[in-house]
C-alpha cells in the first residue's frame, strides 16, 4: 500500500450521492485517511431526497471518524464541483424504475433483460450518456484539473460516447466486476487479497478474459485456478459468500460452464449472456428481475442503514463497510494522486492494446495509473474466438452510440439486431419499438 508522500489533502466529489454504494465509499475513504488523506467531501445528485437520506448519516459518520474533513451534499453542481480533486461517478439515469423495464421488455420477448447487456443495456445507454456528459462538463468548467472515475453504467457504452464527445477530459471509465473476481480468485488460491496477484486481461467492458494469472513471485496460478473454476465457477462459499444474493450465486457458479468454450482463459462472469442466453431467460421471471431483488434487498438494507444511524444519532456500530467496489475506486484516486503507477483494469480507447482489434474500439485492459491517467499495457492478439465476439459486440457498442449523435432508429435497431443475445431483426424492432415508447423521457426523438 501507498504510503503518504506530502502534505496534500484531497477534495472528493461523489456524483450520485443518493447510490446504493455511496456509504462504502464514504467507509473506506474515512479508514483509509493515512494512505489518501482528504480534507473535504461533498456529495451531488439531482434527487436531493433521496441523497439526503444518505448523506444525514454519512454527516455523523463524518463528525466521528475525522470531524476535520469538511462534508457537505448539494443538488447544485456548481456548489458541488467546485474546488474539487477527485469526482466518483455512479449515477443511474432514470433510477431503478427505468432498469426494471429494461429488464422487463426483453424478457417479455423471450431476450435476456439484463442492466448492462442486450437490449436493456443498449437503452440505459442511450439515457446514461447525456447524464455522464453533464457531469463532465461541470467538472471540466467548476474543477478543470480533477480527474473522474465514472463506474456509472453501461461503461462500455458511456466510454464509447465520451471517447467521441469529450476525447480530452480526464474521465476514466471503470469496472467492479473483474475486481471482484480477482478477489475470488485470490481466495480460491489462498491468497490475502486480489493485489496478491499480477494479470493479463482483455475485452470490452462486462465481455473480457484473463490469459494469466501469477504471483508475485511469477508463479504461474492459472492451473490451479482453471481446475476450480471448470468445477465450481467462481463461486467461493463458506464465509466468503454467506451474504451474496442468490442471483449472483447462480452467476458465479455458471462461470464453469462459460469456461470450457476456452480453456485457454478464464472468463469474465457476463459472458454467460452471450454465450447461454437461453439457459438465462430459462432461468429469468419476467415479473420479478434483478432490479425487484436489489430494491427488495441493497436499497432496503442501505437506506434502513442509514435510517438507524440518524435516529441512533451515532455510527459507531454501523454495519456498512469497504467491499471491492470502493475499495477499488479509492486505490485508483491514491495512484493518481501519489503516481504510483499501480497496475489496474481501466475501460480505454484500444489504441493498440489489443493488435487485431479496432484501434477506436474502447477495450478493457490492464494499464498502470499514475499522475497523468492510465497508461494501457499490450495485450498482443486476441484469439479467434475472442476477436469475433469483440469485434461484433463492440460495432453493437459504436452503433448505440451512432443512434444516440445521430438520433437514428435505424442505427438503432441495427445495434439491437447485431447484439448475440437477440434472435433476429422482427424481434429486435418489437423490443425497440416497446422501449422507444418507455424511454421517451429520456431518449432523443429517432428519426
Ligand atoms: N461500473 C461498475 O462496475 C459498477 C458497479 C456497481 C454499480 N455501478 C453503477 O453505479 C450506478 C449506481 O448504482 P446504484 O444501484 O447504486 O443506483 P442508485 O439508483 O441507488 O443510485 C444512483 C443515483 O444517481 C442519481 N442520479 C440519476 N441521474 C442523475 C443525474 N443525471 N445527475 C445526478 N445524479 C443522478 C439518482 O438520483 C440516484 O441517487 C449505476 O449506474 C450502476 O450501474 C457500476
Ligand atoms: O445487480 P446489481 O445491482 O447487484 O449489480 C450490478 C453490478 O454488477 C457488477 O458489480 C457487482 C460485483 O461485481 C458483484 O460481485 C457484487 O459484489 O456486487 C457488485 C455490484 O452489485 C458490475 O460490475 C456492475 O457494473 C453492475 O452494475
Ligand atoms: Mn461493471
């Protein structure tokens, strides 16, 4: 870990202050003050409701833990990102309303409803962009030297859209699930923790593989883990999973099954999507989605959280603590900070990076972080199987974009058509045509 090199202390943004995830941010940012010390933190979010209920008991925490760091919520982005180093991005654009039905139109065709992928990704994407951009543009007008890291979703659609609209601004676009993975991977081998282990990965965002896994030593983990997995998936158990929801047990475990396409990699947990979209919808109710589990379970337990510490008037026995998604998000604030040029996964232009993919294509790679942002590694070839997914999903990725400058329903509908997971172009329209009229509030007009 980073030790502390100056005497500055950092200014952090939360966009999104109203997240499910805020309170673990805010957690490992207050137990991680001797290694990135802060001397404010505001949050912002257009729901002030919704984000007061947060940041209430965030305020107590505050007052306890480090009552010298300034904390403030706002719902004005000039108050909000002015004077700011750092902004944590996690927006979601038309709220959990709006991803139910993402989820909900799909299936009601028979296509997988999911947050981030197919259709229902493609149109959290179309409302996901213009949000980003603004958010964007505050930061580059209130704050222009910050750097943001944006995990608001779908990634690999709002990095496609700022690569093309804002190609300068310092927003690096990121991922939580590889992180837990590695997590998981680090447990399966008896490790202390994902950075315990040094990786190759490749992909687009939520479509990616690792080509190696070692340990510090240079020890090759990949035998080892491939055994595990080709058995159990990912799936830990015991202690490790006493509180992983059910829906991401069955995604942990069918990572077995996505394995042995190519026993040459390990698979990131998404491709099962892609690669068992029957085996989903099977498994899928279309009346009650991912979306009714969250509300009934991490927005419940977060916002009932919350609630507690403010009538309790005190967080000293709070339950909310560091998970890998914070964990993540603050250890690349402290190598942009500090320079340390700590190699992380981060959601870039490819570049090159991956040689026989789209140099314009936004890939998902290992770069090293330091004061001037990512700086992406080489992962050489992709192999056959792998450039064909990648290259079809991400002219999926560039045509939701194209839809979305152009306001084009035919782009559009191409997007959905191209996309694995949909069957054919008449079930791709009444798909589209069913979400033209959902997200109306938030898409431009196609034409
Ligand atoms: N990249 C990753 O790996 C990763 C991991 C976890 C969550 N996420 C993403 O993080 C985001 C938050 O997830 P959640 O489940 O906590 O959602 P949430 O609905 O609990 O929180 C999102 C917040 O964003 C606010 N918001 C919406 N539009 C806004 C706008 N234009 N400006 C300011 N605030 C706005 C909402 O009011 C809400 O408070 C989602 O985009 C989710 O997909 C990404
Ligand atoms: O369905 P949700 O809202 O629970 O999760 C959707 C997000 O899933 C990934 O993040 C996971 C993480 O990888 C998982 O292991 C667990 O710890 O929770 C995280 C958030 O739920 C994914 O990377 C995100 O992009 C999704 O938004
Ligand atoms: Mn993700």
């Amino acid at each position: 870990m980073v030790a502390q090199k100056d005497d500055r202390k950092f200014s952090v943004l939360i966009a999104g202050g109203g997240s499910t995830y805020t309170p673990g941010i805010v957690l490992t940012l207050l137990n991680g003050l001797d290694k990135f010390p802060l001397r404010k933190l505001k949050f912002y979010d257009n729901d002030g409701e919704r984000q007061k209920k947060i940041a209430d008991a965030t305020a107590i925490l505050v007052k306890e833990r480090a009552p010298e760091v300034e904390f403030e919520a706002t719902t004005d982005p000039k108050e909000a990102f002015t004077d700011v180093d750092f902004v944590m991005a996690q927006i979601r654009v038309g709220k959990y309303a709006m991803r139910s039905l993402d989820e909900k139109i799909p299936l009601k065709h028979g296509v997988v409803g999911q947050e981030t992928t197919g259709p229902g990704g493609i149109a959290y994407g179309l409302r996901s962009i213009p949000g980003v951009i603004q958010l964007v543009d505050y930061m580059e007008k209130y704050s222009p030297n910050a750097w943001m890291l944006n995990y608001s979703n779908p990634a690999a659609i709002v990095a496609e859209a700022t690569r093309r609209e804002r190609p300068n601004s310092k927003i690096i676009n990121i991922c939580d699930m590889p992180i837990d993975i590695m997590d998981r991977m680090a447990a399966i081998l008896g490790f202390k923790d994902r950075n315990d282990l040094v990786f190759r990965y490749y992909g687009l965002n939520h479509f990616g593989w690792w080509t190696d896994v070692r340990d510090k030593q240079g020890n090759d983990l990949m035998p080892k883990l491939k055994k595990y997995v080709a058995k159990n998936g990912y799936w830990v158990g015991g202690d490790y999973d006493a509180n992983t929801e059910k829906s991401w047990e069955e995604t942990f475990k069918k990572a077995a099954d996505v394995y042995k396409l190519d026993p040459s990699t390990l698979p990131n947990t998404y491709l099962k999507y892609y690669l068992y979209p029957s085996w989903v919808v099977k498994h899928s109710n279309p009346n009650y989605t991912r979306t009714d589990e969250v509300e009934a379970h991490r927005q419940k337990l977060v916002f009932g959280e919350c609630k507690r510490i403010v009538e309790a008037g005190t967080a000293k026995d709070t339950e909310f603590k560091p998970d890998e998604h914070s964990t993540y998000i603050v250890d690349l604030c402290t190598a942009i900070a500090y320079n340390t040029h700590q190699r992380m996964l981060a959601i870039i232009p490819n570049e090159g990076a991956i040689s026989n993919i789209d140099p314009t294509a936004t890939v998902e790679v290992p770069c090293l972080f330091g004061s001037n942002g990512p700086e992406r590694l080489s992962m050489g070839k992709a192999a056959t199987f792998q450039q064909g997914m990648i290259t079809e999903q991400n002219s999926v990725e560039k045509l939701a974009v194209d839809a979305w400058q152009e306001h084009s329903y035919t782009k559009l509908w191409e997007a959905f058509s191209l996309c694995k997971i949909v069957p054919d172009a008449g079930i791709a329209k009444d798909i589209l045509d069913d979400m033209v009229v959902a997200n109306k509030d938030y898409w431009p007009e196609l034409k």
